[in-house]
C-alpha cells in the first residue's frame, strides 16, 4: 500500500476542519475554526508575551526571508502609534520573481487536490498558532488597536482563508476524477475513458491593502493555493510586515511538504518606486486580485486583459433612518460602527439618510436635528474614557486620511467635530466627523470619504431617503447598507431596493452585532454587483474562476 505523501498525510491531519467547514458553508449557519478572544487560556499562558516579544525581535533588522533578492533592501514602516519599526525586506526582481513562480508552478499544479488543500490548511493552522506575533504587526503597520489587530487580522483572516479552502474543495471535488462513458449506438455501444484535471490559469498576483493586509489578503491567497497556482502578495508599502509573516510560514510549509517555496513570495516595494502596474501586466500572471482605491481598481479594469481580475474597492455605504423602536439602542450601535477603527473600514457607514420632517421613536417623534444631536451624544459617550476610546477608535493609519477630514468640515454644517484622541501621546487619531448637508448636495457626500467621516443627509421624507440611498448605492458603490424602521412596509421596499442595489442589509441592528462586521463561513463580502467591487468573499465564482477543467477522453 502506498504511503502517503508529507502533504497528504497534512490533509489527513486537517480533514476533520475541512469537512467542518465544507458544512458550514452549506448551512450559513455561525462556526469558526479559530477562537477570536486573545486568551492564555486558548492559545497558551505565554502567548501574548511571546508574540510581543518576536515582533520586537524583529524591528530594525533585515526581515528573514530566503527568496531571491536584487538591489539594496527596501522598507520604512512607521506605526501610526509612533513605532519606526525599521524593517527591511528583499528587493524583487520582477521578471527573476515570476521566473521563479513558474518553475515552482508546475509541480505544484500536478499535485493531488488533497495536497494542495493539506499544504493550505497546515499553513493556517501556523498563522494560528502565531496570532500574537501577527496581531502586532497589524496594529503596528495598520493603527488598529491591538484587539481588533488580534481579531481582524488574525482568526478572522484565518476564518476567510479557511473558507477560501472549504469551497475550493468543494469545486474541486465537483467533477469525479475519472469516468466511463457508453452511449448505446445501435448494436454496439460506444465506450470511453474520461478524465477532468483541474488547471490552473496560472500566477496569481495578489495587491494588499494598508488597513486589512491578512483579512483582505487571505481569501485569494488560500483560494489560488487550493486550485493550483503559485502566488505573488505585493503589500502595501505601510503594510508589510503580515503578509511578509505570512509568506515565511508558507514557504516554510511548502519545503517540508516537499514543494518549491517559490510557490509563494512576496513582492515589497515603496511609494516612490511602485511594481503593482508593472507586475499586473507581466504575461505571466493570470490572476490579479486587488483592495483599495477606486481609481486603481478602474486602472486595473481598464488595462489587464489577459488575466482574470478580482476588486474590491469602495463605496458609500448607505444608512436610512427612517424610524425607531428604541432611539438610545439604535445611535449607541450608529455610534460603535462610526468609530470603529476611526470608520476605516470597507463596511463602514459614511451617509446617514434623515426624513427633514423627523421620525417616529419610542421617546416620540424626533427632528432631523434631535436625532443627529443623539448620535452625535452617543459618539461623545461611548468614547469618553480615553482607554476605551483608544481601544475602539485605534490610530489613523495614513496622513492623508486627516487631511481628508479637515478638507470635509467645509462640505456641510458641522454636527459633531473631529479631534484627537486625549492621552493617545504620539498616535495619529482622530475622531468621528459628523456633517449635515441637504439631499442635494450629492457632491460631498457621493464619493467615498475614508476615515472618521459621516454625513447626516437631510431628505424631504422616508421615502427620497431610501430612494437616494439605494440609487447612490448602485451608481457609486456601497459594501453594506442599513435600514432603520419601524414599519414593515418600509422594510420590504428597502430590502427590494437595497438587493437590487447589491448592496447586502442590516435591518434594526440594536445590540452586540454592528453593520461592519462580515462573519466567515455566513456573510458574503461585497455583491460584485455594483461599483464597489466585482468579486465576492468568498463565492463559488471567487474561487472557481481560478482554474479550469479540461476533459481528456480515451477509447476503452
């Protein structure tokens, strides 16, 4: 009996995991692999300290990663807590770097499904096993704050790699391998030998973001691994360092499963200097996917042919606030996805439809103004401990985005300042910016505005609020989209409208969940269905568009 292969043996290891999470793909209903809360108890009494302590070992030093490298190292991350980490990583030489992907391609393709998922699965079971370490190279390279560096950059990611796995396997595993085919002709029948082998399209290019490098990245990363194709991560240049985590334990993996580490590598580079063009274009790429801004995601769109491309970009994520069961529950939970990570997140809302003529609420009908003055308050008081205003605001991960906010206080009446963080010493922060403006003025509030920014958008009545908001969301793009109601016609319309937006719905959120948040395994991340982004995470067509099958037929 033949043994099984190092990777196969990795599968057999995993198998119980993927099956779990093929399950609850199917289900939708709520599992994680990975538990999300940083606890000794979980992960080991000394694992928050050991984290700590690996990532300092690592500050200005040259990062330890054995792939090819040309020219002097490159790297200058600053933390926006005030951190110069100091890092250097190898420089890559673009046409060195795809030679060497394609190379290691070729037996990676070859290798049995249960390989290449038992390779995938091990890898993150490592990334879990290092979530600390990673969790500080988030918060240090994004400004998140360490419990959501912990949580979105760390079992959260997991959990979308994990799911990337889990339908790959699933649309792998689609096809029987082999088959006998016999079609009766006549007196005789016709009878051949089919095979399906599942190609892949070929280098996948992998272009990372400044404020989700491993939950953005994850996904396409695992999704390529499990079909076959060798992959490239280009990283934001503020955001090396997790994904340069990342690739060491991949390559790592990939050696003592008996592959080519070259199967993955990383591709750092800097603002002056950027390769993400250059390297979008390279023939030899055949899939790109990418987070972040709406003007590259067009230049993508508009120039790579010859690979198939995947976005995720930006929109305006809509609010409608069109009534109330409980005033006070609904702008505390306003408040939190306001200030979340500074509004810094793809799901964050940015405008709030308001009818002129107020809303009825469980403390009585409420103006325009009272109810903006209320979220407004809330803001005030879900961040007036400076501790726990750290912890939910975390640090402003780019300068720009704090020229932005003083570039909006101008596009309406000011509801509720911007300002730093009290006691967050050098940090980069800033808090929610509240603007009121009129419906019609779409100029300022029909672009994305990253960052701490809101705008409270006066409507004649509840209906224009939900028309606007639903239309904005299909002509500029929305990644979410809340209602609040309490008249369940209302909720129907908004719920037609908003799906044919594509524009996924959260419908009187009041309590512990919060329109930002996109659970693994439950919740597709972005429609491809309006202009904020035309993949899903993580769909059957996210991962199946990553290879083909070809038939091979044989007379018996």
């Amino acid at each position: 009996m033949l043994q099984p292969t190092p990777a196969e043996a990795l599968f057999e290891r995993h198998r119980a995991a993927l099956e779990r999470a093929v399950e609850a793909l199917r289900s939708r209903s709520y599992w994680s692999a990975y538990p999300e809360l940083p606890s000794g108890k979980i992960y080991g009494e000394t694992a928050k300290a050991d984290g700590e302590a690996a990532f300092r070992a690592l500050l200005g030093a040259p990062f330890p990663l054995d792939q090819a490298s040309h020219g002097a190292p490159i790297g200058a991350e600053v933390s926006p807590w005030g951190l110069t980490l100091g890092i250097t990583y190898p420089r890559p030489d673009l046409d060195a770097l795809t030679a060497a992907a394609r190379r290691a391609a070729d037996t990676w393709a070859e290798a049995s499904a249960e390989a290449r998922v038992g390779v995938a699965l091990e890898i993150l079971a490592r990334l879990n096993r290092d979530s600390f370490l990673l969790a500080n190279a988030v918060m240090h390279t994004t400004g998140q704050a360490f419990v959501m560096a912990f949580q979105a950059g760390g079992p959260h990611a997991q959990d979308r790699g994990l799911e990337a796995v889990a339908m790959a396997w699933a649309e792998l595993t689609r096809l029987p391998h082999a088959a006998r085919w016999e079609k009766p002709a006549g007196k005789t029948t016709l009878v051949l030998n089919k095979e399906w082998l599942a190609i892949p399209r070929g280098i996948a290019l992998i272009i990372g973001c400044g404020t989700f490098p491993t939950w953005n990245a994850y996904p396409a990363l695992f999704a390529s691994l499990a079909v076959g194709n060798a992959v490239i991560i280009k990283p934001h240049p503020n955001a090396i360092l997790p994904l340069a985590l990342t690739v060491r334990t991949a390559r790592a993996v990939l050696r003592e499963a008996g592959f080519d580490p070259d199967v993955v590598q990383l591709a750092p580079d800097t603002p002056e200097a950027p390769i993400a063009q250059r390297l979008a274009l390279h023939p030899a790429i055949g899939t790109v996917d990418f987070t972040g801004s709406p003007s590259f995601a067009r230049w993508l769109e508009q120039n790579v042919r010859h690979a198939r491309l995947f976005t995720e970009a930006a929109g305006v994520n809509p609010v409608v606030i069109a009534g109330a069961h409980d005033l006070r529950a609904m702008c505390a939970n306003l408040a939190f996805s306001l200030s979340l990570y500074s509004g810094q997140m793809c799901t964050a809302p940015q405008n709030l439809f308001i009818p002129a003529e107020g809303i009825e609420t469980n403390e009585g009908r409420k103006s325009f103004d009272e109810v903006a003055r209320n979220i407004a308050a809330a803001i005030d008081s879900l961040i007036a401990d400076p501790a726990r205003a750290q912890a939910v605001c975390g640090a402003i991960a780019s300068p720009a985005t704090l020229e932005r906010v003083a570039d909006c206080r101008r596009l309406g009446t000011i509801v509720r300042d911007s300002a730093p963080l009290p006691e967050a010493g050098n940090a980069r922060t800033a808090t929610p910016l509240l603007v009121a403006v009129d419906a019609e003025n779409e100029a300022a509030y029909g672009e994305e505005r990253f960052g701490p920014i809101a705008f409270l958008v006066r409507c004649r009545n509840a209906e224009e609020a939900l028309a606007r908001a639903a239309r904005m969301a299909a002509e500029r793009g929305a990644i979410t989209a809340a209602v609040y109601a309490t008249d369940e016609g209302f909720i129907a319309r908004a719920k037609r409208a908003f799906a044919r937006a594509g524009a996924p719905l959260a419908i009187n959120l009041t309590g512990e969940v919060f329109v930002n948040q996109s659970a693994a395994f439950s919740d597709l991340h972005v429609s491809g269905l309006n202009p904020a982004g035309n993949a899903t995470l993580t769909d059957a067509t996210f991962v199946a568009d990553r290879f083909r099958f070809v038939t091979i037929k044989r007379a018996a």
